[in-house]
C-alpha cells in the first residue's frame, strides 16, 4: 500500500482519518521494537529545520530526540528573538530559508494560520508544532496514541477533557481526532472557557458531547481525565485569567473517586492542576504521553521522508 504522508504537510487534525491515525501507531509500534541501529537508518542524511516562535520544552525536544533516533539532525531556531525575525524578516521568508536547509520543516508560531500559510510557501514538507489557539496536530496524535496503549481501546470510552478548552489549541486537535472514534466526551471548564463558539459546528460534525463545570460530579464516570493548564498567556485581560485561575485541581481526594483503571493525561506544561503527589499513581499517565511523543514523532518523520514507509 502507498505511504499517503509521503512528502505531506501536518497542518490540521481535521485533514485525518481513523486510517491514517492507524497508520502512524502502526509505524509508532514497529519503531519501538526497531534496535537502535535498525531505527537510525530511517533517517540517515536527513536534516529536521525547526522555527520555534513561542515557548516550547516537550515538542521540540521530541521532535529533536526523535530525529536523531532515526539517525537524521536537526537544525534550527528555538528563541525567534535570536534570528533574523528581530531584525523584521517575514515568516514566510523565514520559513522558505529554513526550508532550503532542511528536508523537513516544523513550526510553531503564535498566530492562529501560521502553518497552513507556512505550508504554502514550504519548499519541503511542512509540520504544525502549534499555531495559536488553533491547533497541534502532532499532540493529538501522541495523545490518541496513549489512549490506545493505555486503555488497549478507544471506542466506548468515556473521555472528560478539562480545563482551559477556549484557548487550548491542544483541546482542538484532541476533538477533531476523538472525531475518528466511538465515545463519550464531556467538556468540563468554566463557562468562560467553554469551546469557541466558532468552532463548534465543526467539532459536532465529527462527534457528540455535553458540557459541565462540574469536574468532581463527573470524575468516577470517566475513563480518561484529559486536564489542561489555563492558557494565561492568550487572555486579553489579565482580571479574566485571575477569576479563572486554578478553577481545577486534581489531587489524591478526586482520584479516589476516579474508576480503578481510569487514567490522567495532560499535555504539558502543568501549573497546579494536578498535584506532584499523584506522580507515582497508577492514573498518572502524563509522562508516558510525552516519551509517547517521542516515538510517535519518530514515526511521522520516518512515513514523511521514506516513500515506502518503515
Ligand atoms: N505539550 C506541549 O506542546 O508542550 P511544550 O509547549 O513544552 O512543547
């Protein structure tokens, strides 16, 4: 069968099917069971560009653990303030200069459309690490990932995302691909950071949910607790962030009431919403999600630049 992300861009979940989703944990599962050496062969003569325009510690790091896993580089730009864009270079010219350096080029930017443009103007395939409050794909698909290795399915689960769903682009690319699977999605956040209103005749295309601000009410129903940090740095008004601030914590009272076999997961950063003390919980599965970033950027990379696959 054709590898279909052959030389493709990763700018929206919205663009997967349930297939290609199968496809990269396929990848994902083989990867892990590669030896060292196997792996590096993937990659070899191969070189990551990546533009870093906001904060980032787990996906670009993975991005970069997961190239050199497969035996490629990375070179790139992590603090935008150190590259030509303070002195006033564009980001398409930014984008384009990277893309002659690189055979794969991945972008985080702070505008909501950065990396659909930045795809168009990519003379190599593009990778959306994260564009506003918009989306971030490649979380999305490390995240179904874990739900599937931790829970062994996806349909029929009862999924409770939790937190900051206005601003959270992960929130996003987390509902788009649930989109793909049969379960149950309550959306539990403060009625301020409830899903943008302008997103949510495409989120109920894809699937069905209710909505709550009732965490505690919900919590023994779910099978996976996805909870996010408050996003401080997107509120216009800094007195709406205060009100909202630490509207959410999970701490070993809450998860007593959880199902024995229930699981937490959080794309990280955390603030305070989950106390340090559930860390060795059998719940705790957020450090899991990301060495799963790890591996499922290995993947993509290695379906986007092997036309024959791995
Ligand atoms: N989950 C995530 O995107 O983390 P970073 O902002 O540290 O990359």
């Amino acid at each position: 069968m054709s590898n279909t992300f052959f030389q493709k861009d990763i700018v929206s979940v919205r663009d997967f099917d349930k297939q290609k989703f199968e496809t990269i944990f396929q990848a994902t599962d083989k990867i892990i069971t590669m030896s060292p050496n196997e792996r590096r062969e993937i990659g070899r003569g191969k070189t990551l560009g990546y533009l870093f325009f906001e904060p980032s510690t787990r996906t670009r790091l993975s991005f970069e653990a997961a190239m050199a896993s497969i035996g490629g580089t990375s070179i790139g730009i992590a603090d935008a303030s150190s590259s030509s864009a303070r002195k006033g270079e564009s980001l398409g010219d930014t984008v384009k200069i990277m893309s002659l350096y690189s055979d794969v080029v991945v972008l985080r930017h702070q505008l909501d459309g950065s990396s659909r443009f930045a795809a168009e103007v990519s003379e190599k395939p593009l990778i959306n690490a994260g564009s506003g409050t918009e989306e971030h794909p490649t979380q999305a698909i490390l995240d179904i990932y874990t739900i599937r290795k931790e829970k062994k399915r996806i349909d029929g689960l009862k999924v409770g995302i939790v937190g900051d769903l206005k601003y959270g682009r992960t929130v996003y690319s987390l509902l788009y691909a649930l989109g793909n699977y049969k379960v149950d999605v309550r959306l539990i956040s403060p009625p301020a950071l409830k899903i943008r209103s302008d997103s949510t005749y495409e989120i109920r295309k894809r699937l069905a949910y209710t909505e709550t601000t009732d965490l505690e009410e919900n919590i023994s129903d779910l099978d996976v607790v996805y909870i996010t940090r408050i996003q401080k740095e997107r509120f216009a008004d800094i007195e709406e962030y205060v009100k909202v601030k630490g509207s959410y914590r999970i701490g070993t009272d809450l998860v007593k009431k959880m199902k024995d076999d229930a699981i937490i997961m959080h794309p990280l950063p955390r603030l305070d919403e989950i106390s340090p003390d559930l860390d060795s919980t059998k719940q705790a599965k957020y450090f899991q999600q990301a060495q799963y970033g790890k591996d499922t950027r290995a993947a993509l990379l290695a379906l986007i630049l092997n036309e024959n696959g791995i």
